[in-house]
C-alpha cells in the first residue's frame, strides 16, 4: 500500500509540477447552427473531446498581475460537426486565459477566452465536395468563448460544468468561408493546483517600476493590407488600407482609439474591368469609415476590437457596419512606454457580419 501510495504521490507531483501547472479533461456537447439556407444538413449533436494543460501565472510579470493573475490553458480537442460525410471532424489547438469572476469557499465562477488554430478534414471541392460551401480551407482560426462553474470536491480536483461557443474561420482567405459556430454545454473535472502566494508588497514592487500612467491623446498612423478571393480557387486580390486617428489610455490594461480610415478593395475592380459595360470610377471601388476601437494591453501584446460604420457608397455594398478583431504586437513593452510606438497586427475585418479578409497592419503612434 506504502508503495502504491508513493506512486500515485509521483505520478500526480510530474503532472503538477509543485501545485504550479494542472491537467483537465472534459466532454462537450453542442450544435452547428446552419446561418445560411443552403448550410448542410445537420444530422446530429457535435460532440468534443478535449483535454488541457494548465499553467498558473506566477505574479512576476506585469500583465499577470494587472489581470489578477489568471491561468493560461492550452486546449486540445476532437470535434465532430454535427455532418461527417459533408463537413468531416475537427481537431484544434487553442492558447486560453482564465478569469476568475467570482469565488466563495469551494466555489468559484471562472471565464475562458481563447484563440488559435483549428483542422478541419473536409472541405468545399467543386467536383467532390460541393455541398461544403462553409469552408474552404483545411487551416482555421479557432476561436472560444466560455462561463464556467467549478466546485472543489477534494484539494487537488475540481469537477465543473459550463457553457461556451466554438468558431472556426479562415478570415475570407480562402472562399467558400462561411464559417462554423457551435454553442455547446461542457462537464470535465480538473487536476488543479493551489494559486502561488505572491506577497502583495512583492507585487508593488514590480507596479511601482512602472512610469506615471499618461492619459493624453496620442495620434496614430495605421497601414495595412489584405488578401481576399472572389470566388472559389480564384486568385487572391489585394485591399489597402490606411487609417488616422487618436487613442487614448483609459487604464493600464485598456486604450481606446478613434480613427477615419481610407480602404481599397481591388476585387471588385478587376470584376467588372473583367466584365465590361461599366464606367471604372475610383470612388466606386473606395470605402471611408469612421471606427472606435477597444484593446486589451498585455505588455508586447494587444487584443484588438473595433466597430465602425462606412460613411459613403461603394461597389457590392451589403452593410454600413465595419468590424474587425485581431492581435497587435509592440515592438516596446505598452505597460512601460506609452510614446513613439511602432507595431504590427494581424486582423480579421468582417462586413455585414461575415468575415471578409485577413489584413496584416503596420502602425505608429506619437
């Protein structure tokens, strides 16, 4: 007994690393929701498998401490779609961030964001796999949102159930690319860990390194470009953009922007020089829009949001409403140096509510 003791005190202490990482183990069940007439058909429930390595942040960094240290957890997951035959299975890897929202004795209510990559075995071919017209590409964006509640039913182990929604996207890069959302409900229990205990004096320390907090308004320059398809298999088109505007730091961990932005899409220019008939008239083809945007600063990371609305008419027109989500990088840490700060992103712009292209962006603020 002593000794079985002692193995099972040495296999949980190699998962566990000293309470310091921690490994879950879940089951989810959810739907495909068809958002289009001709969506497949859905012929029964998704059904995910998914385990996760967890990783509590030490309190050493700046941006663990501003956001309470939460944990990082890398998900791996298998994912039917609800339709093998058309849409195949899924498999993703995706970096989260849990955050604590609230907690009370052996009870705590947690919420996980996360964003990375996602297979998918089946996708649209014109000659095989017409009915596929939701994705075009094996490679995805994997996105997931989620509310959990976990309660601790012994120190190490967690078992919990929550609510979420999965979405896959390739960001209009490649055609067809209406994309794949799945809610779902989860239970999964959880090897957890107990959260180091940073002095808070230790953690002043490191906050009051930090400059002054600088709230004035900072112009910026904003350049990118995209990729889009026509149609599918079809040549890539190029899209400029260019925007100007001011942001400003609400707090440490949160910056809002306000921008005019210039965008030129190339696609629908060559259609209709293709086609003929119709006068070739610059403007036609432009799209002026006047966007806010919200980030979350993690340091050398941003997580960009933005909504806006198209202010004139051009070709093909299906909405005033311009969005787009994404990352930015700074090439100097945002918590330490708020001036003379050059980055680069990579964003997914959606129009009418459909991802639209992938545009990588080079900016600079004063």
């Amino acid at each position: 007994m002593k000794r079985l003791i002692f193995v099972l005190q040495l296999l949980v202490g190699t998962v566990a690393f000293g309470q310091q990482h921690g490994v879950e183990v879940n089951y989810q069940l959810g739907t495909n929701i068809p958002i289009h007439p001709r969506y497949p058909a859905i012929k029964e429930l998704v059904q995910t498998t998914e385990i996760a390595w967890l990783q509590r942040t030490q309190g050493k960094k700046i941006w663990s401490i501003l956001y309470k240290q939460p944990t990082v957890a890398y998900l791996l997951a298998y994912q039917t779609l609800g339709n093998k035959d058309v849409l195949g299975e899924a498999f993703y890897l995706v970096p989260c961030l849990d955050f604590k929202l609230f907690k009370a004795k052996r009870f705590d209510w947690l919420l996980r964001v996360g964003w990375g990559a996602g297979l998918i075995t089946k996708t649209f071919n014109s000659f095989t796999n017409k009915k596929n017209i939701v994705i075009g590409a094996p490679i995805n964006a994997c996105a997931t949102v989620r509310t959990l509640f976990r309660y601790q039913i012994a120190d190490p182990l967690h078992l919990y159930i929550g609510a979420g929604i999965t979405h896959y996207s390739n960001g209009g890069f490649t055609n067809p690319n209406l994309g794949i959302n799945i809610p779902f409900a989860q239970i999964g229990i959880q090897y957890s860990f107990n959260a180091p205990k940073i002095p808070d004096s230790l953690s002043q320390q490191v906050l009051a390194k930090l400059p002054a907090l600088n709230q004035s308004f900072r112009p910026f320059i904003n350049i990118g470009l995209g990729l889009t398809e026509n149609g599918t298999r079809g040549p890539k088109y190029p899209i400029y953009s260019i925007s100007l505007g001011v942001s400003r730091l609400m707090a440490r961990i949160s910056k809002l922007s306000l921008s005019v932005e210039y965008l030129y899409n190339t696609a629908p220019y060559v259609f209709d020089r293709h086609n003929g008939g119709l006068k070739l008239e610059h403007l036609n083809y432009a799209r002026l829009s006047v966007l806010a945007t919200h980030e979350l600063l993690f340091g050398h990371w941003g997580l960009v949001t933005a909504i806006g609305v198209y202010v004139n008419k051009h070709r093909f027109q299906r909405s005033v409403i311009a969005s787009k989500v994404g990352f930015n990088f700074y090439l100097h840490n945002y918590f330490k140096k708020f001036k003379h700060q050059l980055w680069m992103g990579c964003h997914i712009r959606a129009y009418a509510g459909e991802a639209e292209f992938v545009e990588l962006v080079i900016g600079y603020n004063w």
